[in-house]
C-alpha cells in the first residue's frame, strides 16, 4: 500500500514537470535575439542582418534606419518621415516589395532626399500608399524609373524639371500629385571645380581649388558672372550661396614666394696614414668629411680655410662633389678645414649656403 502511494506521488511529480519542460516553437518570421545582442528596458533594439535596418525604440519615440546604396542610408522617424542621407547613388530595385523599407510602406508620409545624394533609385517608393510630400535635393542628377508610382495620396513634389523629363513613370498612378519645378542654373568654375554642376536658387556650393601651376599659389576667387558672395572656407574650399541665375567663377594663381632653403650640414672627423701620405696624394670621399642633407637646388662646394694657414696648398675641395685631396708630402697632426657648400634654389626655394667645419688628422 504504501509502494503503491509513493509510486503515484512520483508520476504526479513527473507530470508537473513535462509543463515546465514542453518546447516553444518558433516561425520563421519571429526574430529571435542573438547572444551578442544586448537590451535595456528603456531603450530596446531590434536587429536584422538580412534586411539590413535597426529598429530603435525609447519610450514613445520609434525610428527604423539601414543601408540604401554604397554610401546612402535611410532613416524612418516616428512622425513618418523617410530620409535619404550621406553620399553617391541609391540602390535600384525591380519592384516596390524588395525595397529595405517593404515592411514599414504604410509608415511613411513624406520622403526627404538631402544633399549629397545623387540619385533616387528605381521603384524605390513604389506603392507607398500614404506617403504625402517629397522634397529632393540640388544634388540629385537622376530618379530612377517608377520611382514614385503608385503612391495614390501623394499630393506635393518638389524637384528639378529636368530630372523629370529625363525619366518614365516617376508618378505614374499618383492621381492627386502636383509637381513644384525648380529651375536650376549652370555653375562654370575656372581653375577649380564645384560639388555641382548646376543650382536652383538658395542651394549652397562648394568651391575646391584646382591645382597650381609650377611656380605659383592660390591667391583668391573671382566672380565673374553672377551676383554672389564667396565665404572662404580654408585655403583649398569655399562656398556660396546660389543665385537665381548663370554662375562664373575663377581662381586666380600668384607667383608663389620661395621659401629659405632647407640645405643643412655637419663636420665629420677623419683620419689619414702618414706612411701612404709620403708615397702619393689622398681622396677623401665627401661622406667621409661632412653630412649634406635637403639640399634645394644644385649644389656646389668651395674651400674657405685651413687651421694651419701655410698648409692649405696641401687640400682641395672640389667644387661639384665635395670630395676632398689632400696632397703627399703632408705632415703630421690635425687639421681643421672650412668649407662653404651652396645650394642654388629652385622654383619654391631661394638659394642658401652653410659653412661646414671638419677636421682631417694625419697620423
């Protein structure tokens, strides 16, 4: 009887613990966290690497960012708002459901494309159904085919005439669309470059200064054509803000100013056998009497002086390389030798001279 009791209190304790134990399933569309990932309870953060976005939430505030081009990010904001930031073309895409924002469509209400983009990919909004207002900037040069059709509550664009003139079907199935043009307006800079080729009104340009032709230095813009005013940003940039109209620009060079020449030197010591000093005249390599370094221009030697004024018959210095003869018959001791070492300068250096003491013992 009491086997028989212990045995059912065992099974019953068996059961209890099968609930604890029973699998959870989950689907595939469930995401589930990887180890690496780390959540706060004020600031949870979802991520996918196939799609390629992050969700971020912080009390009541809900943004969803990713990748849409090489260097072209996008940003979602809780109030609706799709921005295309940072640099170079967006992506392309075959149809509106491969797009990295598929799953937040009817999220947006407005798509802003700020400078720094150059394009808008193809099918890249197609069939955002709610979305209201777009605004693209100066420096998109091309909108991809069907990049906004379908968008059936659209109401404003604003863009430049020519982007939609150059492509198919940008509002292709947008019924309530009405198109804002801006006229954009050449920019010719001379000697240099712009971030833009063409500006509407009120856009701001970058100027980058070209190259410098040999002997010269940037000295300051002109304007030519068109009433600005340049704000030097450093010595290579600048800006402006675009006028409603043509644009010319130089950048004007200058002789450049020679700087000191960077010639530099320093004696050495050396020693010659008087046993060899009899028999016939010595070469001593320059590197074995002085250190000549950055040197600008062409560079020539010249014997100044000798410690021992009455032997300085016994030494030459010759002019082209520097290397020294001491003649035979020398005698013993230890001489201190002057010499003047020129250098000529070129375009960007004046001409400079160093005087170099070494000293030569025979022995």
């Amino acid at each position: 009887m009491h086997r028989f009791k212990f045995t059912s209190v065992l099974l019953a304790a068996a059961m209890c613990l099968s609930l604890f134990m029973t699998p959870v399933l989950v689907s595939a569309d469930e995401t589930v966290p990887s180890e690496t990932e780390t959540t706060e309870s004020s600031e949870p953060t979802e991520t996918s690497q196939s799609e390629k976005f992050t969700v971020n939430r912080k009390e009541s505030v809900r943004t969803v960012t990713g990748m849409c081009g090489d260097r072209a990010v996008w940003l979602l904001d809780n109030n609706g708002t799709l921005t295309v930031s940072g640099f170079g073309d967006m992506d392309n895409w075959e149809s509106g459901d491969l797009v990295p924002w598929k799953n937040y469509k009817d999220s947006i209400r407005a798509v802003v494309v700020s400078s720094g983009v150059t394009s808008v990919g193809e099918r890249a909004f197609d069939g955002c159904l709610n979305l209201e207002t777009v605004n693209i900037a100066e420096t998109v040069v091309k909108i991809g085919d069907f990049a906004f059709s379908g968008c059936t509550n659209l109401k404003s664009a604003i863009l430049d005439e020519n982007l939609y003139r150059s492509s198919t079907g940008i509002f292709y199935g947008c019924p309530a669309v009405s198109v804002s043009y801006i006229a954009s307006y050449p920019i010719t800079v001379i000697g240099g470059t712009s971030d833009l080729s063409k500006a509407y009104a009120g856009a701001t340009v970058t100027l980058t200064v070209g190259d410098a032709p040999e002997g010269k230095t940037f000295d300051q813009w002109t304007v030519n054509m068109g009433e600005i005013e340049i704000t030097v940003v450093d010595e290579k940039t600048a800006t402006f803000v675009m006028p409603a109209g043509y644009v010319q620009i130089t950048a004007s060079f200058k002789d450049k100013e020679p700087q000191n020449n960077t010639l530099s030197v320093r004696g050495k010591k050396t020693k010659l056998k008087a046993k060899k000093l009899k028999k016939k005249s010595q070469k001593v390599a320059r590197g074995k009497v002085m250190t000549v370094r950055n040197p600008q221009g062409k560079v020539t030697y010249k014997l100044l002086k000798v410690s021992k004024s009455r032997y300085k018959k016994y030494f030459k210095v010759n002019s082209k390389n520097g290397n020294v003869t001491v003649k035979k018959k020398l005698k013993k001791g230890t001489y201190t030798i002057k010499c003047l070492v020129w250098a000529s300068g070129n375009a960007d250096y004046k001409s400079g001279s160093r005087v170099v003491s070494f000293k030569i013992t025979v022995k």
